[in-house]
C-alpha cells in the first residue's frame, strides 16, 4: 500500500544509518554486563543487547551495537576476561547491531548471514530525507557468510548459528549456545514491546510469527534468552511475545475481513492487555500499520 510506505521509510531509516554522535549523544551511554549462563555475558547500552562468550579460547561477541560506543564496549569487555576478541557475530544488518563492525572488524573476522553482508555492502538512498547512506566500508563487512546455519566451535561449547528467513529481516540468525543453554534472538524478539518488522527488507509478520513458534518447539528447559532489545528473559518470556504476535495479527486479519482501512484498525486500537506493548519504540498505531501492510503485500 504505497501512501502507508513513507511510514516504513523513516523507520528503516532510523535503524539502517550508523549514527553519528551529532545526530546522538553517547557520552553518557554506560555498558551494563550481566552473567547470563555458562561462558555468556550480556551487555546493554544503547543499540541491541550484545551476547558474549568468554573463556580460554578468548572472546566472541554477538553485534556491537554502535561505532562510538566500542571503546565503551572494549572496556567492558576486559572487565569479563583478558582474552582477545576473535569472532564477531552479526544477528542482522541493522546500524545499531553492526555499527560497531568499523571498530571490531579489523580485530575478528564477522560472520553473517549472506543477505547481511549484501544490505551492509549497497548503498542506501532515502527519497523522503533526500539523502544517501553510503555503503559500509570494507573494514565492517562480514568476511564469513553463510546461507543457512554455521557453528562456531569455541569456548568448550558448539555455537549454532541458523537463519531464520523473512521474519524481522531477510537475514535474521539466531545465535544458539548450546553448552551455556542460552540463545540470543537478535531483533526477532523484542521483550515485552512490540517488535520492527523492516517490511522493506524481506521482513514479514507471519513469517516472524512462524519463526518464532519454531525457535520454542526447540528450546531446551531452563535456556536462557538475549533479546534484540529489552531485558534478558527466557521461554515463557518468548511464548508471551508470541502469543502477542499470534492475536494481534489475527485481529487485524479479521477487522481486514470486514473490510475496514487502516485508519479504522487504527482507531479501534488494541485490547487492553497490550497497552504497555506499545510504550517502546514500537508505538501501537505502527505496529498495526506493519500488520496490516505485511497482509495487504500478500494479497
């Protein structure tokens, strides 16, 4: 639905570009690290979270959030171990997952999904801003891809790294640490918020939703789960997300049926037990408008 795409825009544009610190303020950013199992860390600052395997083969982090921040990230980072950074995992392409990649690439070889290093390598253009993000450098590209899934043995434990195709992007992977009992999601999973589905790079809200309902009937008991964004959870923080992703598109689905437009969907809202879903970056007349437009591409 063409007149709904500038909506879209603004938001890839958003997550796409690699800030400056112009355009933000990181001086005050502080990097939170939280033991979460096994040899994994994680970090917060500002960006995705950052999944970390430390041990005696060294350090392996998964994204990196943004350029100004590694100094900030290195730092926290030594306070987990003395080891040498010798992977970097990219969960997707988004700037503030690989933003860092400028700082940690020349480091560790990045390892990604094709489609990251194909998004990260081409120029961005923008007609509502006017504007172009270049490409990255060669420096931040992923130097390992894969199509499907890779493993990474490292730290005593084999780290599966699989793609789920079309869900937040079109290439998501999902980190799985098999020893430690942990997975980190990447942006497939926003906890408790509703999530950005980039519609314009191959993402898709039923396919998100199957992808999801997949990674549960995988899980293992206990495992632990890194978020993209929000706070560190587990499964039933994830089937909660995914029940959200289940009746919120299939009341949408329904007021579609009925033949309502958008701004009828809009304004009939969500029922009340999503309200605070939609108090993240994701407000919930956005996140109707990507329900709605991933189904409308479809028919």
């Amino acid at each position: 639905m063409k007149r709904h795409l500038p909506v879209i825009a603004i938001m890839i544009i958003c997550l796409c570009a690699i800030p400056t610190s112009a355009q933000q303020d990181f001086s005050k950013v502080e990097i939170k690290a939280t033991k979460v199992a096994g040899n994994v860390y994680m970090l917060e600052g500002s960006g995705g979270n950052i999944g970390v395997s430390v041990g005696p083969d060294g350090i392996l982090i998964v994204d990196d959030q943004f350029a100004p921040l590694a100094d900030k990230i290195k730092a926290a980072l030594k306070t987990l171990g003395e080891g040498k950074l010798k992977f970097v995992l990219n969960t997707h392409y988004h700037g503030d997952h690989t933003g860092g990649n400028i700082a940690f690439g020349p480091d560790a070889p990045i390892i990604a999904q094709t489609n990251v290093r194909k998004r990260l390598s081409e120029e961005q253009k923008s007609k509502l801003f006017n504007s172009t993000t270049p490409a990255s450098p060669k420096e931040a590209l992923p130097v390992i891809t894969f199509d499907n899934a890779v493993s990474v043995f490292f730290n005593g434990e084999e780290i599966k790294v699989i793609h789920f195709p079309h869900g937040h992007t079109d290439g998501d992977s999902v980190i799985f640490f098999t020893g430690s009992n942990v997975v980190h999601m990447g942006d497939d999973f926003f906890n408790a918020r509703f999530p950005f589905v980039d519609l314009e790079s191959g993402g898709d809200v039923e396919g998100l939703t199957k992808n999801i309902g997949d990674i549960i009937s995988k899980l293992p008991a206990g495992v632990k789960i890194i978020p993209g964004h929000g706070a560190l959870s587990d499964a039933e923080g994830l089937k909660t997300f995914h029940n959200m992703l289940i009746q919120t598109t299939d009341i949408v689905k329904k007021r579609m049926a009925a033949g309502k437009s958008l701004d009828q969907i809009k304004a009939e809202g969500l029922p009340e037990e999503w309200k605070t879903w939609g108090s993240g970056f994701i407000k919930t007349d956005l996140w109707l408008t990507f329900i709605y437009n991933s189904l409308s591409a479809k028919h």
